[in-house]
C-alpha cells in the first residue's frame, strides 16, 4: 500500500528511514514530504493514489478526500481532528485514527507554565531587568491555597490536576464524572457557573465540538473572580477571544494565557488579544516538545500497523 505523509510530523529524516525501511519490508510504500503544501490543488496531486495518509495540523478538505479514490486510512499526528473533514471521511468509508495522549505532559506543563508566568509577573519582571528597573509593582502570588478550575477533566485535564496538587491548590472540575483520580486528589465538582466563581485560576482542556464554541463566553467570563486569570491550552474557539479581550482591557478578570486561537498562527494583527492587558500568548506551542514529538510518531505508525492487522486503535471515526 501506499503510506503519504503529506506534511512534516517533526521527526528527522534518519526517524523517517527506519519506518520507511521497516514498511518496504512489509511491501508498502512510504512518501514522506519534508514541506506544507501550499493549497488544495497541491494537496490533491499528493493524495493521489494514496492507501494511507499522515496528517498532522494542516487542514483536510472534503475536495482533497473526495479526490483519493484510493485512500481507506488517515494517521493523524495530531490529537484534534476537527481540521478534518470528518463527514468526507465517513461518506467514503476512510477510518480515522489520531495521536491521543502523546502531548499530554506537555500541554499540562504549558498550562502550568502560562499560569506561573502570569501569577509572578515573569513577563514584565524581565522586562524590568531590561529597563534597568526594579521590582517596585510586580509582587506577584503563590498558587499554594488557590482554587485551580478545570474545565475539561480528561487525560490531559487530570495530568493538570496532579501538576496542582503538587503546587497545593484546591482542585475545582466541572465534569460530572466521578473519577478515581478526582478522589485521590480531593476533587471537588461542581457546574461550571459555580466553578468560574470560585476559581482563581481556570484551565480549560476540552475538544472543540458545537457544544463547546464560544463555551467561555462574556456572560461566563463575567462570573470569574476579578483576581482570576484564564489559561487556554485546547482550543481557540472555545474562547470568545472579543469578550476576553474586553474584560481584560476593563480588569474585569486579572490575566489570561493563551496558546490557540480561532486560527494556526501568525494570528492577524487586529487580533483582540493582541492588545489586551495582562496576557501571555504562545503560538500553539503546548504540544511542541521533543519528548511529544518522538512520542506522537510511535503513536502514528503503530496506528498504521494495527490497522494492517485488523485492530485499529485510537479510531475517532
């Protein structure tokens, strides 16, 4: 069969003729392209043929799915799946596997690196340095005490929880779910308004579906403790990013740490939280590190591998 990886997965080339060697050993042909394609007709000519695609964040268009007559599988190097056109892939009867898990740590530790960043004014301490200032104005707040919320309490979710309890916050989950984790930890649920009142702190980890566009909202934000601060490390849209900006701007809440967006980076220069106060912005960079990176190709090609076997896993469709 043909395996495409129709963009880089952050891999090296030598990580790429180990599995290119071991599939020609099977049979199969691996493509690997070592650049984004530039546009859909370029995506097109890349699909074609293909048995099997590798994907990781790129957007997949119904026209470039309907255009792989061939293609049965989709490998995606990536958790999210919703830059995919997931009603292409059940009408032509392509499975759909992801990279869950792979970046769990390293998103939970982003989160926890937004939140310290905002909490100790570590931007504008160095800022300071810089100037030749001191630390007049940035006396900053320990997390030890605080009500961490978290809106989201899967894997990722619960890797959060632990980080926080270690720190020695009160732990807030809105999920209704009683997991065991939640129990070791002295989890405390309750529904998302009471949550967003209580918190001084909230991190929010769900997958971006209708029910969760625009899920923290201006009315929600609204409920948030002025001393609060927003971290986002799931998705952009989840977060009415006008609505933040404005209640940023109005010190209705005290900061917020952002790593998506309603798009990939680079944002627009109008962007809202691009002149927001008290903000840390990362360019969706919760999920970039080495250790994330080696861990989402073993994922990847063991999700090719399974479905040669007949056992797919990870499968989202």
């Amino acid at each position: 069969m043909k395996i495409v990886m129709i963009e880089p997965i952050n891999i090296s080339m030598m990580k790429i003729e180990e599995y290119r060697q071991r599939f020609e050993a099977e049979g199969h042909q691996l493509i690997a392209y070592s650049k984004r394609a530039e546009d859909d007709q370029e995506m097109i000519k890349r699909v074609k043929d293909a048995d099997i695609l590798i994907i990781a964040n790129q957007p997949l268009s119904a026209e470039v799915i309907n255009s792989a007559e061939n293609l049965k599988m989709i490998s995606v190097a990536f958790t999210g799946f919703d830059h995919i056109a997931m009603e292409a892939c059940r009408e032509n009867d392509i499975l759909v596997s992801n990279s869950s898990g792979y970046a769990n740590q390293a998103v939970a530790e982003l989160a926890f690196g937004l939140t310290i960043g905002l909490m100790r004014n570590i931007k504008d301490s160095d800022e300071a340095v810089r100037a030749s200032k001191t630390r007049a104005g940035l006396n900053g707040n320990e997390l030890a005490g605080k009500n961490f919320g978290i809106i989201g309490f899967g894997a990722i979710g619960q890797k959060t929880a632990r980080i926080a309890d270690a720190f020695g916050c009160k732990i807030l989950v809105d999920d209704h779910k009683k997991h065991q984790l939640g129990k070791e930890l002295g989890v405390e649920y309750l529904p998302i308004a009471e949550l967003l009142r209580k918190s001084d702190i909230v991190s929010l980890h769900v997958p971006l579906k209708d029910s969760t566009v625009d899920l923290i909202d201006a009315e929600k934000i609204a409920l948030m403790k002025k001393s609060a601060i927003l971290i986002n490390t799931a998705r952009g849209s989840v977060v009415n990013s006008e609505a933040l900006a404005k209640a940023l701007n109005k010190e209705e809440i005290a900061g917020a740490g952002i790593d998506v967006f309603e798009m990939e980076p680079p944002i627009p220069e109008d962007h809202p939280l691009l002149n927001a106060k008290n903000t840390i912005l990362t360019p969706h960079t919760a999920f970039a590190t080495e250790e994330a990176f080696i861990k989402r190709a073993e994922i990847v090609f063991a999700n090719i591998e399974a479905w040669f076997k007949e056992e797919s896993q990870n499968v989202v469709s």
